[in-house]
C-alpha cells in the first residue's frame, strides 16, 4: 500500500508509470493500466512483484490485484 508519485509517464502497452511511496525505503516503479490511477491517489497491490531494467516494479498485469483510491 502507498501513495504514486509523481507526474505518471507512458511505459508501454496502454500503461502509465509512477513512483509508489509505500513508507519503508525508496520508492519503487508501479506500472498499471487502472483507469483509476493517478498522481497523489493510494493503491494497494496484492501481488507478485517484477523486475524491469534490473530495477523492482509493481506491475498490474491483473487488475484483481490492485484497490485504488482517491
């Protein structure tokens, strides 16, 4: 669970990409096509987490796995 960062950047195949605050550490990628996402809104993901250029990254390739609120 965190908050996104940042402005949002295109990352391919309809998603969009922020930093996710999740309050331990640095932030980590979060890449989702959630219509519901957006700068400043938390999310809570429940699922598995990914690696992309070598970097963490959430990425929602099942929405069912992702709360987003506002």
């Amino acid at each position: 669970t965190g908050r996104l960062e940042g402005q949002g950047s295109s990352c391919g195949s309809g998603n969009k990409c922020w930093n996710v605050n999740y309050g331990f550490g640095d932030p980590l990628t979060f890449r989702t096509s959630h219509d519901d996402a957006a700068s400043g809104h938390c999310v809570t993901y429940v699922g598995p987490v990914g690696f992309y250029r070598g970097q963490l990254q959430f990425d929602t390739v099942n929405l069912t796995w992702l709360r987003v609120y506002n």
